[in-house]
C-alpha cells in the first residue's frame, strides 16, 4: 500500500505514509486510500492518482463488508 507514496517528497506524503504503517486494523487502512488519493492528487491529478489506487483497491477484495467496497468511477474508468 506505500509503493503508490514511494518517491514523494513533503510532509503530507511522509504522515500519509506514517498512518499506513501504523494502522492496526483492515477498516483504518481502507479509510486511509482517501488521504492517499488526496495526496497524489495533488502532485499528478486525480485521473492518474485514481489509477494508481486500483491495485490497493484490490487487495481489499473479499476482506471488507460489502457496503464499504469501492463502487467504480465511471468517469474515470479508462
């Protein structure tokens, strides 16, 4: 789940990156994506930082209650 913050400078990478590595449960790194997809935002937009969250929206598959799966943006599908 940190590959995506490798190679980024800055504080909000680095706290991002630091509540990834300390979060005890499955539920707080889900919620944790959203500051990831907001951090990469910043830096490469949000179509190329939706793209990079893909992989890490799979390794969450089967893990989580259904109602807090990812639902597809299908404006940024492609």
């Amino acid at each position: 789940m940190l590959k995506p913050l490798q190679g980024h400078e800055g504080q909000r990478f680095h706290r991002v990156a630091q509540r990834i590595r300390y979060a005890d449960e499955m539920e707080s790194l889900w919620y944790l994506r959203q500051d990831m997809l907001a951090a990469l935002s910043e830096v490469h937009g949000e179509a190329q930082a939706r793209r990079a969250m893909r992989p890490i929206n799979k390794l969450f598959k089967g893990l989580l209650p259904q109602a807090m799966v990812a639902r597809p943006h299908h404006r940024f599908a492609n």
